[in-house]
C-alpha cells in the first residue's frame, strides 16, 4: 500500500517581501557608524489633564523601575483617606510597565475611577563621532516615542472624558485602546509619504507621528 509523503509548506509562502532600503535609510546607517550614543534628553511634555491638585502623587515610570518598589509606596499612599487621586506615567518601553502598575492598583482598590490618555513625546539622543580627529560635528536624533498618563481616583471623574473607565473595568480597555492607537499609527504612516525620519539640519519629525531626524550641533 503506497504511503503519501506529509506535505510542507514553503517557508517562502510566508515570509514577508524583501524591501530594499531606501537612499535616506543607507546614508543615515553609513553616517551613524561613525558615531556612539552618549547622552538621552527627554523633552518636558505637559500632561494631558486639566485641574490636577498641585500636590498630586505622580509615579514616574522607568524601564528600570521595579514594580514592587512603585507599588508599595503607590498604595500606602492612596490607603490614606487624604489621598484621592494619584497619576501614572511612562514613555517608551515603560509603558506597558506603567500598565501593570495600573492594574495592580485597581485590584487592590477596587472603587477607583479611571482616564487614560496616550500621546507621543520628544526626546533627543546626542551622538558624538567615535574619532574626534575625524572632523566629524556632533549630532542630535529626535526621536517621538509612545507615552501614556492614567489617573486613577478615588472620587467621580466625568464619564464623557475620553479615555474614562468605570470601577471594576479591566484588561478590555487596554485591548481596545491600544487598538484603536496602533490603527492611528497606521493612518498616519500612510498619509505620511515615504521615510520615517531625515538627515540634516534642523530636520523635524513629521506631524507628531513617529518618527526620527537628525541635526548636526
């Protein structure tokens, strides 16, 4: 009795086309070989909520942060009855980071109303030629990286805020937020034209979308 031989899919079928890189992407990576990062500023951004109390709790999350240490100060705070509000924050690959922080918050106070808001902020990476002789000028990258603030509190928020979750809502939000946010970015690419970033000076990034450029200092 003939056997058939199992049949593979080819590996090709899946991958996806190769796409060459364009001129600006090869004269960036010919330049930036040159160069070493020493230094990362992030721009101020003011936060997206109006009528804050001047002594809000503001928990700044870092991709170095531990989680532990955030909440345990986190949640001795807002256990106190003085305290009625308390902000997160995060930029970059914090973010998810600050997400978990949220939800470790609201399993342990369960009644807390909630605003999320995601935006884009500005920093600037300062690259210094690997050879000083070389005659090579310093440079500074922009970069527009993910950022998201969350205030949680203890007391009513306005559920016509955009952004606003009731008490007792949980990962649903997060799912549907961050779909609707990289469903902008996709937008945003496309009616951006070609290239995510240029090279020279006083280039911008475009529209607030990400994105990069570089300006000799």
């Amino acid at each position: 009795m003939a056997t058939r031989s199992p049949t593979h899919r080819s590996s090709s079928a899946s991958a996806r086309p190769f796409r060459p890189p364009s001129c600006r992407e090869r004269t960036l990576r010919r330049r930036m070989e040159n160069y070493k990062k020493t230094k990362i500023v992030e721009k101020p951004c003011p936060l997206p909520f109006t009528d804050l109390p001047s002594d809000i709790i503001e928990m700044k999350v870092k991709d170095g942060s531990k989680i532990r240490n955030l909440m345990s100060y986190a949640i001795s705070k807002m256990e106190l009855d003085s305290v009625r509000q308390i902000l997160f924050t995060g930029s970059g690959k914090a973010v998810s980071k600050t997400i978990t922080c949220v939800e470790i918050m609201k399993r342990r106070l369960k009644e807390l109303h909630q605003i999320t808001k995601v935006l884009f902020k500005q920093i600037e990476e300062i690259w210094e030629p690997i050879v000083p002789e070389a005659g090579l000028d310093a440079l500074t990258v922009k970069r527009n990286i993910p950022a998201i603030c969350v205030l949680l509190s203890k007391d009513a928020l306005d559920p016509q805020e955009p952004g606003y979750q009731a008490p007792g809502s949980f990962d649903t939000f997060w799912i549907e937020t961050l779909k609707a946010d990289s469903q902008g970015q996709v937008k945003r690419k496309q009616g951006g034209g070609r290239g995510a970033g240029s090279v020279g000076k006083h280039a911008r990034p475009a529209g607030g979308a990400p994105g990069e450029s570089c300006a000799e200092s």
